[in-house]
C-alpha cells in the first residue's frame, strides 16, 4: 500500500478513536498491564507493595482495559492484513550481514530499552507520539523529537546491523 | 513522486482551511439559546402553588427550596425548610453541592419570579439540570395557599373542594404545630452532577 | 456530538468493544503500510526506505486536521479529549532510551506486536524484551521517581505555547511535513538500496 495512503488510512483510525472514546491510540501502556498481570498473579503481595505496579492494581483484572483490548485487535488485525497480502511466515528477519542469533539479541536489547523508556516517556510511539502530536500536545512533540533524534543520532553506530 | 505531490497539495489547503477557521470554545453541555426559549416557552420547570403545598405536606424529600433573595428577607420569612443562596451567590463554590447535583429537585422561589426565573436561567445554561421554580413566587404563595381566595357561591364544587384543600393547606403551614415542621424537614446529602472532565488515556 | 463514550455514558463493555475495532483498523493498516519488518522501519535512518516518515508525519496531520475541523463543526469537544501530560524531563529522557531502542531493535511497541502477529520471531523477542523493560522499570522506580515527576507542566498544547491558533500550527507543520516528504523521496534516490527493498 502506498504510504501516504497507509497514514491518512491511520490518521483516520486514530480520528475515530478519539470521536467515539475521547482517547488516541497506544500500545506500550498495554505491554505494561501484561506485566502488572503477571506480577500480581505470581507474586501478589510485590505487585501490591511496588510503588510504581500498585498504581495499575485495580478491582478488576489489569488486562480488562482499554489498552489491551486495544493491543488484541492490532495482533488480529495485522495478522489478518498479513495473511491477505501473503505475508505470514515465521521467521527472523536480519540483514544477511549478521547472524540469526545476533538479531534476536538486538531484537531483546532493543526492547528492553523501548520498554523502559517506554514509562519514563510515558509513551510510545503511538500513544505520545502520534497521538500526542494530532492532539498538538507538547508532550507529544517533545517525545517525538526526542525519539527519532536520538535514532538519528546512534544510527552510524549500529549501521552493521541493518546496511 | 506523484502521491507526494497529491498529498502535499491537499494537505497544504486543507491546512490553510484551517488556519483561517477562528477558535471555537465548544461546550457539549451548554444549551444553544434557541433550546432555552423553547423549555422557557414549555414552562414545564415552574411548580405552581397548590403542587408545591402537596410536596411539602406531603414531605415529599426529593425536593430542596432554595430561596434566592437575600439573607434579611429570609430572615423576615422562608419557607418551611428553604436555604438561602442569595441570586449573587448562586454560583459560589460552597454551594455546588446544593445546586450542581442530579439526586433532588432544586425548587428556585423569591417574591415574585424575577429573581427565581434568573436563576434557573443562569443554571439551565450552565447544564444543571433538576432546576425548577415557584410559579407566581411568594406573593402567589400567600395569595393562594396562605391566604386562599374565597370562592363565590355560585363557584363550582370543584373551586370550593380546592379551596378547602388550601384552606387545610394554610392550617398546616401556620397552625400552632408550624414551627416544628422546619426541624422535620429532611435535606438528603446531595448526589453531585458528573462533571465535564477529561478522558485518561495515552500509555498511561 | 463527540467524544461519544464520556458524553453518552457509554458502558464500559462497549467502550472496550471500541477499543477492539479501533485496534483491528490500526493493526491492519500497520501491516498494510508494511511495518510489520524492522528493515523497513530501520530504512528510514539510513535513507533507502522513509516509510516511517510518510506514515507517521501524514497520519498525524490527518488526525490533527481531522480534530481541528470536527471541532469547528461542533461535533467534538476538545476539552474533553485525552492530552498528554508534559513532564519535561521525563519526557525527553524516555524519548532518547526509546530511540535507542528503536535504532538496536528495529521496533517500537505497536510495530512489535503487528510483526509478532506475521509471524516475525525478532518481533516477539523484542516483545519480551518490552516486557523486562518494563518489569525493570517498576522495580527501579523507586530510585527513578524523583525523575519521573519532576517538572510537572500539565496537558499544554503546543498552539497554547506559541500563542497562534491550533489551524495555524497545523499549517505550519504541514509545510514542514511537504519539504520532509520532498527531501525524504531525493535521499531515498540517492541511498537506494535495491538489495533491502527486494526482500522487505
């Protein structure tokens, strides 16, 4: 699909969002009651006593919210867009110039920052970056820039891995 | 290279639109001034007399009566069970619980209607609902439940049975059990009206 | 007139139903515009593929534009919407952890799930590394708090700030945006690589 096509598309999904429940999109707020789930199924009374999971305990279950529903239809969806366009298969995609395994090490690393930053930024990029900026928060703004600066900025450094 | 061109142009005048439009302040609760002529002209907010000397004998506890002139003349003589909110104060935070909530009937009176129909204006716009005023005042009060009009002869059996309904009515609000009524009275703890806040959302 | 949910007092159940659909047309397209592989997402820092660039800058606008002139019709009240919350430092600071993370893993949260869900295995190791991060982030917290409340400056909007009006910034920004997109597709020309865009 073209890509401007695929934004307006995107900006349309993200415009209905905010008309019929007043939010924008997200995704890292799901990731996070995935792991206030886990933790307070595991290890109850942690989840209780740490400062910064108790904030998500609430009466229902932390996966009952809009976020993580939210998150289902994204996994469906793009599991439904890639089985129509051909594209599913299980596979680690790397540049043929680094191994398999290097590339699922990168992959973590790289999550684990995103994740941390994540709540630090109180965000990702959908929900303070693009939802940010459509809404002309300066959160978003600021988030946004500070994203893909710093991607900007490391990239010559980790170019082995992906040119 | 030719999508990029489309879309740059849209954009640009899509943008420009939207540079020109003004600043619209929407209100979602606030009434349009053509909908508040219309339940003006309905009427259906003002409380008659005779309903209200029902509600009250009736302690019917779903209903407040707020008296809207000021602290003297309330002093002078209130109805059984009003508070005062001066007109000036109406919108005072101290009184949100009484007048910004959903659980009872706000019953605006003052001597005539002039002050109790401007504060019912001034709540309707603001998007409080429940409000409601004394028709007529106290004067229509006093000229029908305290003092009522007696019927001539040959007045139909219908105006003397409503006159001795009002008759009985007066006994009650002034007879010599009176006082007690204003300790009886009952002020149920207000429910407050949900309030225009902002959505939670983003990743947090 | 919107936002339907807080207005209406829509249930939850259905508000979650929302959620869901909005999720299913969001995962969709993500798929569809292709970012469901991290060389894609990763072309847009070394100029052979700026997708990123195309997508995100012009969904912004349309959700920005598409806010602005539902507003001016009155059917949607902006003091109603979700606005994020500027706390400055925390914001910039997980701004750059972030963007490290999107240059070392090649994803971001919301393309990791939608590549999970094509079967990339990367995509769900980056997953679960979102996962730790997020599990070290609440047991470090403590340590981080200060950090993470300082310089509270509230829900401010940019046009606030710069004192024009909201249709102004827009404007503004899309002029930015069609000179980005303009520079973007000549860098796309010069640091073509055909090898990359053949098997993404």
């Amino acid at each position: 699909m073209d890509p401007y096509i695929a934004g307006v598309l995107l900006g349309l999904v993200l415009l209905a969002s905010f008309y019929l429940t007043g939010r924008g999109l997200g995704a890292s707020g799901a990731t996070r009651s995935i792991v206030v789930s886990g933790v307070s199924a595991i290890a109850p009374n942690h989840a209780e006593n740490s400062e910064y999971f108790k904030k998500y305990l609430h009466d229902e279950s932390p996966m009952k919210s809009w976020l993580v529903l939210e998150i289902a239809g994204v996994i469906i969806g793009g599991f439904l867009s890639g089985a129509w366009a051909g594209r599913l298969k299980l596979k680690v995609e790397h540049s043929p110039k680094i191994t398999s395994r290097r590339r699922i090490m990168l992959a973590s690393a790289g999550g684990l920052l995103f994740g941390f930053g994540s709540q630090l930024g109180r965000g990702c990029t959908s929900g303070a970056a693009l939802t940010g900026m459509a809404t002309l928060s300066l959160a978003g703004f600021v988030t946004m820039l500070a994203i893909f600066g710093t991607a900007f900025a490391l990239a010559y450094f980790f170019r082995k891995n992906w040119i | 290279m030719n999508t990029r061109i489309i879309i740059s142009i849209i954009m640009i005048s899509l943008g420009s639109i939207a540079a020109m439009l003004p600043k619209t302040k929407n209100s979602s609760i606030q009434l349009k001034a053509d909908e508040l002529l219309r339940e003006m002209k309905r009427q259906t907010y003002v409380i008659s007399a005779d309903e209200l000397a029902d509600l009250l004998i009736n302690q019917d506890p779903s209903i407040l009566l707020i008296d809207v002139r000021d602290s003297v003349d309330y002093a002078q003589y209130h109805l059984p069970g009003a508070i005062n909110i001066p007109l000036k104060e109406l919108l005072d935070p101290e009184w949100a619980p009484y007048v910004d909530q959903i659980s009872q009937k706000n019953i605006f009176y003052s001597n005539g209607t002039t002050l109790s129909s401007e504060a019912w204006i001034l709540t309707k716009q603001i998007g409080f609902r429940n409000n409601y005023i004394l028709g007529g005042g106290l004067n229509k009060w006093f000229s029908t439940i305290i003092k009522p009009e007696f019927p001539a002869t040959s007045a139909p059996s219908e105006t003397w049975a409503l006159y001795e309904t009002r008759k009985a009515a007066s006994q009650y609000f002034t007879g010599s059990k009176a006082a007690d009524k204003e300790e009886n009275a009952v002020i149920l703890p207000p429910i407050p009206r949900k309030k225009k806040t902002r959505v939670q959302g983003g990743c947090s | 007139m919107g936002p339907i949910v807080p207005l209406f007092n829509v249930s939850n159940e259905i508000n979650l139903l929302f959620a869901f659909i909005i999720g299913l047309g969001f995962g969709f397209v993500l798929e569809q515009a292709g970012f469901s592989s991290s060389r894609k997402l990763a072309g847009m820092f070394y100029g052979y593929d700026i997708t990123v660039l195309k997508v995100f800058f012009t969904a912004a606008i349309t959700g920005m534009l598409g806010l602005i002139f539902l507003n001016f019709m009155g059917l949607i009240d902006l003091d109603i919407i979700y606005i994020n919350e500027y706390y400055i430092t925390s914001s910039i600071i997980g701004g750059i952890i972030m963007g490290a993370g999107f240059i070392i893993g090649g994803f971001c949260p919301g393309t990791s799930f939608t590549a999970a869900a094509i079967g990339k295995i990367d995509a769900m190791w980056f997953v679960a590394g979102s996962i730790a991060g997020i599990f070290l982030f609440g047991e470090i917290y403590p340590l981080l708090e200060s950090i993470y409340m300082s310089n509270y400056e509230g829900a401010v909007k940019i046009s606030n700030i710069l004192g024009i009006r909201d249709g102004y910034f827009a404007l503004l920004l899309i002029i930015v945006a069609s000179i980005m997109f303009w520079i973007g597709e000549l860098a796309e020309k010069k640091f073509k690589r055909e090898d990359i865009s053949k098997e993404i």
